[in-house]
C-alpha cells in the first residue's frame, strides 16, 4: 500500500526516533505529494481566513484605527481587562452561556430523533419529510426573523397569541418581546427551529453510511431493534456526533441575527449576547480594538470547550 | 402484528407533528401574502380567510426590477457553490488521505478560525480584494466566497472523506491510477450525498449573503437580490403581504436548487441501513 | 454521472480561473477620471421619490452648470450602512461624497475619516445662508467637517376623533393640555394617550426637553449637572408618571400596535413623526386611511422647556481620502443654494437654505410650513462624537425607569457619570 496513506495516525513521522536530516526529506516528500491537493485551498485560507485572524488577534491589543496608515497604538491588555469592568459583558456572557446550554442539547436531540425516525425502514416520503424538516435550513436568517417578529408579535395579533388565547392556554396575550424571559425563550424557539433541520440532514447521511451488514451481523447475535441501535448506530454516530456537537456550540456561541433582528438585546440589554455586542462595538461604537478582544476571548472560550470534541475528531475511525 | 401498527403509528405521528411546526409559519407567511393593503400588522382572522391571488407578487416584482438582481445573484451564487464544493473536497482530500507534517496543527488552525467571530474581517479582506484590482467585480466576490469558505468546507467534507474504506483504492493502484484517480473515481461518487449536502450549504449561503456582497459590488446595477430585498424592507418596513411576498420570491431559487440536488445526490431511501422496525 | 462529470469539469475552469484570478475582469472603480471628467463618486439613502428628482433634475441641472464633474450616484440600503463606509475608509475605497446621518457626522470626523470642509471657498457664505442649527451638526471639535443638505424634525400628530373626543377642537397647546387630552382619551378607551416612539433619544428628547430636561453644558463638554439636573429629573419624573398613568402609548416600548397602526386604527390619541410621512402614507395604494382628514397636527407642545422638538437630517460631507476634495466642495457648496434645495423640497425634503425654505412655493404645504416653524425651537442630539455610545447607555437607564426598575434620580444619576468617563477616555 502506499506508503503515504493517512492512518489516522499523523504524529506518526514525529514518533519514529530518525536523524532530523531523513525526517526532513521524508517531511518534504510528503507535502510534495499531498500539495497539489493541499495548496489552494490553503491559500484561499491563508489569505481571507488566517491572515483577518492574525490580524484580528493584533488589533485587539491595540486601541485600533482603521484610516489607512493612521497610528494604532499598543494597549497591552487594556481591551481585555475592559470587558470584565462592563456590565453589558456580563449579560453577553450569561445569555451566550445560557444559548448554548439551552440550545445545543434540544436541537442535538431533536435532530437525531427525527433522524433516525425518517430512517426507520417502514416510513415513506423519506424525501418529503426531509425536504419539510430543512425548509427553515434554506430560508435567509432575515426571512426568518422577520416571520418570528411576526408571529411573535404583542397583542391579539400575533398568531401565537391568537393561538394561546383562542385555545385557552393563557388568558391574555402575552408581550413576548417586553420581558427579559419571554423574550429569551423566542429567541431559542427561532435558533431551534431555524437549525434543527440541519442536525437531522447530518445524522440521515451517517446513518445512511452505516453498512448493512454491521445490522445482519448484529442480528444473528441476537440483536435487533432497541439493542442494535444501542450497539450498532450509536457507536458508528459517534465521530459525526462530535462534529456536530462543535457544530452546535459554535452556532449557539454565534447567535446574532437571531438577537441582532428580534431584540436588538432588549428589553434593557437583557437578551444581549456577545456576537451583537461585538458587532456594536465595532461598528456602533468604532471600538475596534475592544471588539477584537471580545472575539478572542470568545474563540478561545469555544476552542476549549470543544477541546474533548476535537480529539474524539482527530482520532475518528469509521470503518 | 398489532403492536408493530402500534408503533408504526406513533413514528408517522411524531414526523407529521415535526413538520406541521416547520410548516406553519410558512404557510402563515404565505397566506399574509394574499392580503391586499395590509398596511399594518394583519389580524388573524383576516389572514385565514385571505383569498389566494399573485397581486403582490406581481406588484413587488415589478417594483424593484428584482429579475436582473435575481440573475446576478444566481451567476454570483452558481460560480460560488461550484468553485467551494470543488476546492472544499479538494482540500478535504488533502487532509484525509495524505500524511505530512504539521497536518494537525494546520486543521487546528483551521478550527480554531471558526471559532473566532471575525467582525472586522472585512477590513483586511477588502484591502485584499482592493489590492488586487477585483473591487467592483464579481471575481472578487468569488474569490472572497470561495477561499473565505473553503475552512468550512473542509471541515465538513473531511467528516465524510474519513467513511471512504480505504480497501477500494488498492484496485485503482494495482491499475496504475494515481492520487487524481483515486480522487476522481472514488471519492467524489462515493461522497455524493455530503458533496450535494454542501453545494445546497454553500448555495444557500451566497444567495444570502448581503454584507460583503454590498462592500465589493458598488455598481448597482451588478448588486445581487439580498441587497435589493434589503432596500425593499427598509422603504415597506409595515407592509408584511409585500415584505413576505418579496421573501418568499427570493427564496424560491434556493427551495429548487435544493429539490435538484436532492434528486440527484442525496439518493435517501435507496441505501437502507436502517434500523429495523 | 454525465451531469456530474460536467459540474465538476465546470468546477474545475471555474477554480483554475479563480487560481489566477487577478488576470481577468477586473475593471476600477472610485473616483478616477473619465476622459476631461472628474467623476464623483456620491453614496446617499434617498428615497424612491427623491431618489427620481435627484436622477432626473439635480444631476442634469449640476452637471449642465458644470460641464467637467460627473456625478455617479449609488443608492445605499440602511442596514449595515456604518459597515459598509467603515469598510470603504479602510480600503481607501470610500466615495468621495456622501449623505449622511447627522449624527454620524462628528464620530467620523473624530475617527479621522473626513474631510475638513471650514477652509473651503466661500465656506462662511454657505455657513451664513444656512440654518443654524443643522449646521452646528457638522462641527467636531471646532472644526466643520460637513454641510447640512436637508433637515427635519418631528411635529406632534393627533387622531382627530380621538381628540375630540377628549374634548378638544385643535391640537394641544401646552404639556399640561397633552396630559388632559391625553387622560380623557384614555378614560375614553384609547389604548395610548400620548406616543413616544420608543426608549431612545429620538423619541423621547422632545418631551424631556420641552419639560425642561437638558443633556449637557453649552459646549457639550459635559453631562454631570446637566443630564442629572433637578429639572431633567423632574422632566423624567413627569414622563414615568405619565407611564405610570397609562397615558403613554405601548409604543414607549416597543409594544403592539405600531405608532400608525395604533393611530389608524383610532386607539392612539396621538403619536409624533417627521415630514416623510406624509407622502409614506399619501402613496400607499389601496388604502383606505387618510392623513389629511383623520388627522390634526401641532407643535410639540410647549413645557417648562418651550417647544423643543429634535432635529434630524442629512450633512453632506467629503470623505479624506478623496482625489477631488476641490470638486467635491463645488457639488456641496452648489447643493446648498436655492434652486436645489427647492427641488428637494418637492419631495417634501425640509431646506436648509433660509431662502429656500422661507420661499412661498416651499411653504405653501401648511405641513412643511408646520416643520419650518417647528425647526426654529427644535434642538440637535448632542454632537459629540461618542454619542452613539452615550445614547445607548442613556436609553437604557431611560428604558429601565419607564419599566420601573430604577428611579428617575438614581437613573440620571448614573447615566450622567457614565457619559462622561465615556467623553474622557
């Protein structure tokens, strides 16, 4: 077999104890191979992507400023230690912490519930249920937000209320977007009902991946049903899992059309999350240098979180 | 038997329920859009007794000359999604089938750039863009879409390259086909539904994109159909039939791509490996 | 298969060309010339009615005047629009003119961004032909860094049936009658008696100010005092009773139904709004609301303070990075006289020019006449160039009294402390 052939092992070539000099050659050989492959994409990256990163981890050590050639002078940590003195943060980071803790177990669940149901051999209109579940997937966030805002409207109007009063639930129409709560209950619901149809179309293309006869062999061991979902479908889900699991914490850590078009972090900032607040810093307020540092923090904050997530990635095996 | 209708029972029952909340707000929208001269927030009862009719639609259709937005966004969108979905499978290749050093530093790297919300971004991007004389052309919005998006990409692509066994290459090697083949002739097909999956992504995501579109194109007549819709909610912000008329119009493409590329790759039903009833 | 051998061979071209990207179809923009030409490049956010008298008669009349610029215009939307000129500033792609927000005007100055326009030719004739207030809206720190192309305020609308219902056979003199008016309105049934906008400066400085509120000292150098003085305490006090006696439509914050749909609708006694409504709901097809019958509207009502409405509007500026700041000026200084500014007002834009807004063709519409009146008492926010940052922590203390969570001393106070640790950094 090639001897280039990715084992899912990459710190293979740093574990084998060789002279640097045949270590090198060996190095250079490989990303001779792999570079055809390998080198636009990364330019593309290095230049839109890691080049604004770089860039942004610098300026949030600086009080920015974007004229062209116009001084920006080092703070040192001034743009960090801001943050922890403003009490809008501290909202920021409790709703952002809230999101993702609200969000991210309902829509994982959701979605693979309503996977693995679409799957089941007997159902029909496979296409059709996933077509309707990823219709809201589709749909521009702005669309979206602004059918929410009119759904959720105050008063008798808005089609929820009408919905809860007609129906007896509540005797009268709730202000959805006046209280702290309410409010943040209608920014999940839209998170939720926005994304879950993307975790339902990852997990039916995994579950779709698994082979036949992992089932067959499972069945003449006895196993069917509930037991080979346990024992077959779950073990094979699990790489796919974590990337969706990082998948769902980045996206709740990124609510902001969501905030951004429904609330605009009302009432009184209670609904505002660190994406919409480091979109108003920068270009509200023009604290650019204070907004970089909001995102750093964020970034690092996601990047340890998933830390677990993204080992399980790296040492994926499917088959 | 009769346990098993039982259940069969209870699994549509929990789908339609799944669909019926999806479906909702849409057919909501829908009917709003049916009102004429809903100058303010329509009651309920008057959008359930709408009576169907395309006059808004003919209305807003013909107020914002949104054809010519609408195939510029279809050009920009088009070219966007080919060039990501092939550089992203690319890329994800790369990673998945070759071995080279610092391979996984380089995907952390990439990782860790999704995690950074980069507001700012756009500001060394468009001096970028500027620097290589692409302001106000399209290549540059292409440019921007695709390399600004091929992290993505890879991510999610790479996921589904790991599921290729690798048995199937040794027949391409005993017929003396190389890397480009084994690319060619294995991965690609055998990762259609991923592949279809991210073209719908990537698709969707430049029909809507507004921001950075509006920062490169400064000529309006090359300005793509997020940007007039922009325009057209920020001049009828009350009125919600033409608001979710013009909506519903733009995103009409974006629900047929999607219907296309299912039918063509994302074959459901077809490879049961389903768990069994 | 055959279809996707074809997407991916498209793919393929598509990435090679994009590979080398820079070789093809690129074409400049921005403001270079076009043969003898000086091409300037103008943003603004007319509306689609301004939009056509500025295409078909001011373009055709300025150019005609001056055979060697070119005007290219480009119609902005409004969401993202800092964005989109923070983005162009730093690129070094920013137009050469714009119309912008008034307020926006000192927070790019401040950011460097700018031209400075004081020195300019007949600058002080433009200065001495225009309102002053509006054109105060230009200044950071000393310097002008813009002209004002257009004004506006608000004047208070009231629902006639409403209104007379409550007993009142023209529009309401005084505070103390808007607050009657208002509490027999509501008594009556109506869900709002008197409209604020919402919880920011926009919609509540008229009230505040004409209640005898102030922000700031003279030179806008200060909040401490001023924002937190008895009489702006008493001017918050007075309008978190109003909240506090259901006078205040749900609008205050943000409730159902909107200021419009509340006054259609006869459940708002009265709601407050600039000229551009008037030809925003003289255009909707179809409906069956009239403004000029259902209507009657009045001065702010006058308070301890006056009559203090807020003024609004767009400056004119020239960005520093501009090749044709000299040409620029010309379109601007040209901008400001009469004949313009006339044209303009046909689209019910208020003139900045005295002249022209004084003119009888101008005037002859009783409601622009109404808002010329209203702009001789009415006040700017604060021009300062943190403002943004200033009102928002304002709003929030205001939104947080309305909702009674906080006192309208302990509010004020705070805010006014807040401000001006943000005017010192």
């Amino acid at each position: 077999m090639d001897p280039n052939l990715n084992h899912n092992d990459s710190d293979v070539i740093l574990s084998t104890k060789k002279p640097f000099s045949e270590r090198f050659k060996k190095g250079a050989k490989q990303w001779l191979d792999v570079s055809p492959f390998l080198l636009i994409g990364l330019a593309g990256a290095s230049i839109f992507v890691i080049y604004p990163l770089i860039k942004g981890i610098v300026m949030s050590f600086q009080d920015y400023n974007i004229i062209p050639g116009a001084e920006s002078p080092f703070v040192g940590l001034e743009n960090y230690k801001k943050a922890f003195s403003d009490p809008a943060f501290a909202y920021a980071v409790r709703n952002t912490f809230l999101n993702t803790v609200v969000t991210v177990p309902i829509n994982w669940f959701l979605g693979l519930f309503f996977a693995v149901l679409i799957n089941i051999q007997f159902v029909k209109y496979k296409i059709t249920f996933r077509t309707l579940y990823y219709l809201p997937i589709i749909t521009s966030w702005i669309v979206v937000a602004f059918l929410f805002r009119y759904l959720f409207a105050d008063g008798e109007d808005g089609l929820i209320n009408f919905l809860l009063v007609n129906l007896g639930l509540v005797d009268e129409p709730i202000s959805w977007l006046q209280n702290q709560w309410t409010a943040m209950i209608v920014i999940w619901l839209f998170h939720i009902w926005k994304t879950v149809g993307w975790t339902v179309v990852i997990y039916l293309a995994a579950l779709q991946g698994i082979p036949k006869n992992l089932y067959e062999a499972a069945a003449i061991d006895g196993a069917s049903g509930i037991k080979a979902f346990r024992f077959v479908t779950i073990p094979m889900l699990r790489p796919i899992t974590a990337f969706v699991i990082i998948n769902l914490i980045m996206g709740a850590f990124n609510f902001f059309p969501q905030v951004y078009f429904i609330t605009n972090g009302g009432p009184m900032g209670q609904t505002e999350v660190l994406q919409s607040m480091i979109y108003k810093q920068a270009f509200s307020n023009f604290n650019f240098g204070y907004s970089s540092a909001l995102g750093v923090m964020m970034g690092l904050t996601i990047f340890l979180i998933t830390l677990t997530q993204q080992k399980k990635l790296s040492n994926q095996k499917f088959m | 038997m009769n346990g098993n209708v039982f259940s069969k029972l209870i699994v549509y029952l929990f789908l339609i329920l799944g669909v019926l909340v999806f479906i909702t707000p849409f057919i909501y929208m829908v009917m709003t859009t049916f009102i004429n001269g809903a100058y303010s927030l329509p009651k309920p009862q008057e959008v359930f007794t709408a009576v169907p009719n395309l006059e808004n639609y003919e209305i807003v259709w013909n107020k914002n000359s949104f054809f010519r937005y609408f195939l510029n966004s279809l050009l920009v969108a088009g070219v966007a999604t080919i060039g990501s979905v092939f550089l992203g499978a690319l890329t994800a290749y790369a990673f998945v089938r070759f071995t080279f050093p610092g391979k996984e530093l380089l995907f952390r790297i990439f990782l860790f750039t999704m995690m950074i919300p980069l507001v700012l971004a756009i500001v060394p991007q468009f001096t970028v863009i500027k620097n290589l004389g692409l302001v106000n052309t399209y290549w540059g919005l292409w440019l921007l879409y695709i390399g600004g998006g091929v992290v993505g990409s890879t991510f999610f692509l790479r996921g589904f390259f790991e599921t290729v066994p690798k048995e199937l290459e040794e027949s391409i090697l005993m017929d003396g086909g190389g890397n480009w083949t084994i690319f060619r002739r294995i991965y690609l097909p055998l990762s259609k539904p991923a592949l279809g999956t991210m073209a719908i992504f990537s698709f969707s995501g430049t029909w809507d994109e507004y921001f950075v579109a509006l920062t490169i194109i400064k000529d309006e007549a090359m300005r793509t159909l997020p940007i007039a819709l922009m325009m057209f909610q920020g001049k009828y912000a009350s009125n919600w039939s033409w608001i979710f008329a013009a909506s519903l119009i733009a995103i009409l493409p974006v629900i047929i791509i999607y219907i296309i590329f299912q039918k063509k790759f994302v074959q459901s039903g077809h490879s049961e490996g389903a768990v069994k009833g | 298969m055959n279809a996707w051998k074809k997407l991916m061979t498209g793919a393929a071209i598509s990435t090679m060309l994009f590979a080398g990207g820079c070789s093809g179809g690129s074409s400049e923009t921005g403001s270079e010339s076009s043969g003898d030409k000086v091409v300037l490049d103008y943003w603004h956010t007319y509306s689609d009615q301004e939009e056509v008298i500025l295409n078909e008669k001011i373009k055709p009349l300025f150019e005609k005047e001056h055979p060697d610029i070119e005007l290219k215009l480009t119609r902005m939307p409004y969401e993202g629009l800092k964005q989109q000129v923070i983005a162009g500033v730093s690129g070094g792609e920013a137009p050469d003119l714009m119309r912008m927000d008034i307020v926006w005007v000192s927070e790019f100055a401040k950011m460097g961004a700018l031209q400075e326009v004081s020195g300019m030719d007949r600058f002080e004739d433009v200065k001495n032909s225009v309102f002053e207030a509006p054109m105060a809206t230009n200044i950071y720190d000393g310097k002008y860094y813009g002209v004002p192309v257009n004004t506006n305020t608000k004047i208070a609308i009231y629902n006639k049936d409403l209104l007379e219902k409550a007993g009142f056979n023209k529009a309401p003199k005084t505070m103390d009658e808007l607050k009657d008016a208002a509490k027999k309105a509501v008594d009556a049934g109506a869900k709002g008696g008197i409209g604020i906008g919402g919880s920011n400066a926009w919609g509540f400085l008229p009230y505040f100010w004409s209640l005898g509120g102030k922000m700031t000292n003279d030179d806008y150098t200060k909040f401490d005092g001023f924002l937190n003085s008895e009489e702006s305490i008493a001017a918050v006090e007075e309008i978190a009773n109003w909240q506090k006696d259901g006078l205040l439509s749900p609008t205050i914050l943000g409730g159902e139904p909107g200021a419009w749909d509340g006054m259609k609708e006869d459940q708002y006694l009265m709601l407050d709004d600039g000229p551009w409504f008037y030809s925003i709901l003289g255009n909707e097809e179809g409906s069956k609301f009239k403004p000029e019958e259902e209507t009657v509207s009045g001065l702010i009502p006058e308070g301890p303070g006056g009559s203090r409405s807020v003024i609004g509007g767009e400056n004119l500026v020239t960005f520093a990075g501009s090749e044709h700041p000299e040409e620029a000026w010309t379109f601007a200084k040209w901008m400001l006289t009469e004949e313009p500014q006339k044209l303009m007002a046909e689209a019910g834009l208020i003139p900045t020019n005295k002249n022209a807004a004084n003119d009888p063709s101008v005037i002859e519409n009783p409601i622009v006449e109404k808002y010329v009146k209203q702009l001789e008492t009415a006040l700017p926010r604060t021009p300062i160039a943190e403002w943004s940052e200033i009102e928002a922590v304002i709003n929030l203390n205001f939104e947080k009294v309305m909702r009674g969570e906080m006192k309208p001393k302990e509010a004020m106070d705070d805010a006014a402390k807040k401000a001006d640790a943000i005017l010192q950094q």
